[in-house]
C-alpha cells in the first residue's frame, strides 16, 4: 500500500520540479494528486513529503485543510436544526456553503501565497454529498496566482476524475498526477 503512496510521491517530485509556465488559465494551474481512498489516512501522515519536494523545487508551500470546513459552518448557522429536518432544501444552503468558504479561504491566499506558491488543498473527500468538489476547486482556483494542489482520494480514468470512486466523475482541465505517471 505504501509503494502506491512512494510511486504518487515520486511523481509529484519530478512534476513540481518542471519550470512553471506563465500565462495559464485558472483550471490549467490545478494539479491532482491522485490516490486510493483507502489510503487517506497514509497519505495524510505523508504531506509533510509533499511539502518537502515543493520547497526542494524553489516553490513556497501553503497547506489549506478543509477537513472541518463544512461542520464549523454548519454549526455557525443560525437554523442548523431546522436543516436537518428537510435536507432535499438543503441545495441552496450548500451552494452558500461553497461561496463563503472559498471567500474565507481566498482571504488567506491573498495574505499568504504569491506567484511562486503552491497551495494544497487537503480534505476535499470531506465535501462529498454537500459540495462538487469540481465546482469548489474551479472557484478556490481563480484566486491562486501560483498553482493549486488538490489531494483527491479517487480515481483518475479516461480524463475523468470520481471523488471516493461513489459516482460518476466530471472531466477537467487539470493535470493529474498519479502513482502510474
């Protein structure tokens, strides 16, 4: 299982370390980190590597964790009860969700990356079935003036990305990044 994550690592490595070209649209600056859903756990004791091989190719490093992105602002929701008790009204709320979180996270971008930084995106398995992480990234990306990392516990097939393998994928502009490249 680890000689999956070495691979993903070692192909991260050679990637980060190619010159980055200017003048790319927002969604051509993603990259995709692609591995085993099952791996999540190994994976997140191993940022740390991915950081490391960043920082070795002269790039600074922001790490942005979703992970309770969602259940802190549920909880800052003045009706959270009254959500629960008919979630097919949710749509809208989670639509807010994305709008407000990217705000929030834009805000720190602003203040901390530049051209040459590369921010991570960890925990985006935690938006499955209240956010497209699609949508979610397309939005966080147009205010990343460097590049967007995105560690995606999924699969990577035909030009397509499936969040946790559970549904159909959407195809997208990015650069995957696997432990087969």
């Amino acid at each position: 299982m680890s000689n999956r994550l070495n691979r993903l690592i070692k192909s991260y490595a050679g990637y980060i370390s190619i010159p980055w070209m200017k003048g790319l649209a927002d969604e051509q600056r993603v990259l995709f980190a692609v591995y085993h859903k099952e791996d999540e756990l190994k994976l997140r004791a191993r940022v740390e590597e991915f950081r490391l091989a960043t920082e070795s190719a002269g790039h600074t490093w922001l790490e942005l964790d979703i992970t309770r992105l969602f259940p802190e602002w549920m909880a800052s929701q003045k009706y959270r009860e009254d959500y629960f008790e008919d979630p097919e009204d949710l749509e809208p709320k989670y639509k807010a969700f994305v709008r407000q979180s990217v705000e929030k996270l834009a805000e720190q971008i602003q203040a901390e990356a530049d051209e040459n930084t590369l921010v991570t995106l960890v925990g985006c398995g935690t938006l499955f079935g209240f956010a497209s992480v699609s949508d979610f990234v397309k939005q966080l990306a147009a205010h990343v003036p460097g590049r967007l990392l995105v560690l995606f516990p999924g699969e990577y097939i035909d030009n397509g990305y499936r969040l946790l393998d559970a549904r159909d994928g959407w195809g997208y502009q990015a650069t995957a990044i696997t432990a087969d490249n």
